[in-house]
C-alpha cells in the first residue's frame, strides 16, 4: 500500500473516532481513548470508539496435541521385487511369449530373439572348448617325448602355458553364456530373453519382428530406451513424497502412513515410512522420503498421485489457523490481542500449513489470542504509524 493509501485510511479512522467524542466535559485530550491510533514500540493501540476493533477477530493459540501431516506423492514400483529386462545382443523378436499381467517365474522365457551376436558367443565358446582340448593333448605329447629326451624342457614349459591361456579363454566363453542362463554352445542363435524373478510382467514394450538393441539398457534416456519387459510383484508398492527442508524434524522413518487416491476415494491404504534422505535438493529445498504401502487386490498402479497422512511427531508445538500469519519478507508475523484495543505485532517461527492451522515453534504460548482477520489492515496502520 502506498504512503498515501495509507495517510487516506489514517485520515478515516481519526476522523471516525474523533467523531465519538464529546465536549470539553468528557476525557481529557491526553487520555488514551482521544489519542486516536498509534503505535507503542512492538504495540498498536486502537481507541476503544474506534470501529476498526469490531472488524478484527481473535482466536486462541491451541494447545499442543497430535498433528497430521498430509503431503502429495507418487506412486512407484518396489525396486526391491522389480526387475527391468533389456536385450543383452542385438537382434530380431521372434516370438513374445509373456504378455502383460502374466504371472511368470525366473528363468522363464519372456521373448526369443534371433540374434547373429549371441550366435558368434555360442560360437566362441565352441571353439575356445576345441582349443582348449588341442592344447592338452600337444602338451600331454611333448610330456611325454620330453620323457624320451626327444623335445626340450622348453617346449614342454611353452605348450604348457599354451594350454593355459586356451583353458582361461575357454572358461571366459563358458561363463558368458552362463552369465545368461545359456548351457549349450550350440551355435542355434536364438536368445531366449529370460526373468530374473518371480512376478507379474507390468510393462512390455516389445512385439514380434522389433529390432533391439543391447544400447536400450541406458537408465539416462528412459524416454528412447525403455526395458522391453518388466517383471514386478506389486502386492506391495513403495510412495515417493518430497518433503519441505523446514518440516524434516517432523518426519521420521518407520512412521505410519495413511495413503489415499482419487482413483479410490473411499479406501485408506496402510503403509509405512522406510527412508528419509539424508540429503536436501539445492533447488526444492525438500527431502525425498519413502514408504511402502500394502496393495491388497492390485488396486494401486504406478504412477499413481497420492495423498499421504503422516503423524506428525512434533507434538509439543501449538497451533494457529494459518490466516493469522503474515509474511513480512522472509519473516512471519502475528498480531496478538492483549486487551481490548491493543495489539502487539509478534514475530513468530511456524510450521508448514495443513488444513487450515500452523504449527508455532516459537514467539507464541498456548491460550494467546491471536487477530485472524483484519491482521492485514493491522500491519499497514502498524508501518503507516512507525514510519
């Protein structure tokens, strides 16, 4: 408001209350009652004709008492039961044997994939085998002339290191197709893509005759490179909320939660919080927090917003309704009523707002009176006068 807004409204209400006065018979001019608005320090003093007191309502700061924090979130998959399957060799989908929503256990096939890069892998480890028995048996017959004093000890020493690095190269060519729940080195050249787990496929991204890449597994580009399959069990699903910097003490892990969706508005899901990060975003200033929730009859999907109700564990601290506080910069200010006509202009420290009240950590006691409405003219007539 502009200095001259607020002289305007000064002009008003001198003019109001000077309008309540008698003669020369009533108060006397120096008495509280004639001197018309003013500030006292911290205090704003009102006279008691003044009309603007009946435009002010109080309320009292309420006792402290369990709180419940709601905040919004989203729902994910359990990382702990979910796997995401990609193509381990370039190829063509032959066939896609597991669809969406099909229950699958580990080691079933999910896909089969024709593909000339697993093919050269069964075929490396066929000849690393092949290698690796020619190996033994040169070195097997030098041992043996060796005996006769028909080869050199050297010749015995380089077909033994020879077999060496063809054992090693075989047991590398084996345990890559192993590594992939492959046995056979026969050079068939069907992949069969396989899940780890065992689970529901939520996601399939794949059908007969794509091309994959083994490239698609890179987590930066999740918009071009999605799994071709994921297998999840979603009896349980975990809820991702961020959570204000100034509210972490109020959360803690292991804490109840009460999680609700406009998908299902009359059904509360039970869960619980595991993880309070131990680091702030730079740019949000929250604290990502995580909890589990129970998801009986596969009602929840991921991806879904939440609201979640958390107890708040900071019990101690009083409450106002949240429209008696003031933002004044980066301060927050309250005006408190100490008797009819006199307002003390409070600094406080508070909480994040939930429905409709703050919690107050401090310039405050439980059973003051705080001014909820017409704080706002309060704090112009307060820096009209100071100034």
């Amino acid at each position: 408001m502009s200095r001259a807004t607020v002289a305007g409204v000064l002009t008003v209400l001198l003019a109001m209350t000077s309008g309540c006065k008698g003669g020369p018979g009533h108060a006397s001019a120096d008495s509280a009652a004639d001197a018309g608005p003013h500030v006292n320090g911290a205090q704003l003093i009102l006279p008691d004709t003044s009309q603007q007191i009946a435009a002010v309502s109080v309320a009292s700061v309420a006792p402290s008492g369990a709180r419940t924090r709601r905040l919004n979130g989203r729902l994910t998959w359990d990382e702990d039961v979910t796997v995401r399957v990609f193509a381990p060799f370039a190829g063509q989908v032959v066939e896609a044997q597991a669809s969406v929503g099909q229950a699958v256990h580990t080691g079933e096939v999910l896909a089969t994939i024709a593909s000339p890069d697993f093919g050269q892998a069964q075929a490396d480890a066929r000849r690393a085998t092949t290698d690796l028995a020619q190996a033994e048996r040169t070195l097997a017959r030098l041992t043996d002339l060796l005996q006769h004093g028909v080869v050199a000890q050297k010749d015995v020493e380089a077909a033994q290191a020879d077999a060496a690095r063809a054992r090693a190269e075989q047991q590398r060519a084996v345990a890559r197709l192993k590594f992939y729940g492959i046995d056979s080195a026969a050079a068939m050249q069907l992949f069969p893509l396989r899940s780890q787990i065992n689970g529901i496929v939520v996601e399939r991204t794949l059908n007969a005759g794509q091309e994959v890449r083994p490239d698609q597994m890179l987590a930066n580009a999740p918009a071009l490179f999605a799994p071709l399959f994921v297998v999840s069990d979603p009896v349980r699903l975990w809820v991702q909320l961020d959570l204000p910097e100034s509210d972490l003490e109020t959360m803690q892990s292991g804490a109840v939660m009460t999680v609700r969706t406009l998908a299902w508005p009359d059904r509360a899901f039970a869960g619980r919080v595991v993880l309070v990060a131990s680091s702030v975003d730079s740019t949000s200033h929250t604290v990502k927090v995580r909890g589990t929730v129970a998801n009986p009859g596969r009602l929840l999907r991921a991806g879904m917003l939440v609201t979640v109700d958390v107890p708040d564990v900071t019990h101690h601290e009083p409450t106002i309704p949240s429209a008696a506080v003031l933002r004044v910069g980066d301060k927050a200010i309250v005006f408190v009523e100490e008797s009819r006509g006199h307002f003390r202009r409070t600094e406080v420290t508070v909480g994040a707002q939930y429905d409709g009240t703050v919690p107050v950590r401090s310039g405050l006691k439980p059973g003051d009176r705080v001014v909820t409405a017409g704080s706002l003219l309060l704090e112009q007539l307060f820096q009209g006068l100071a100034h």
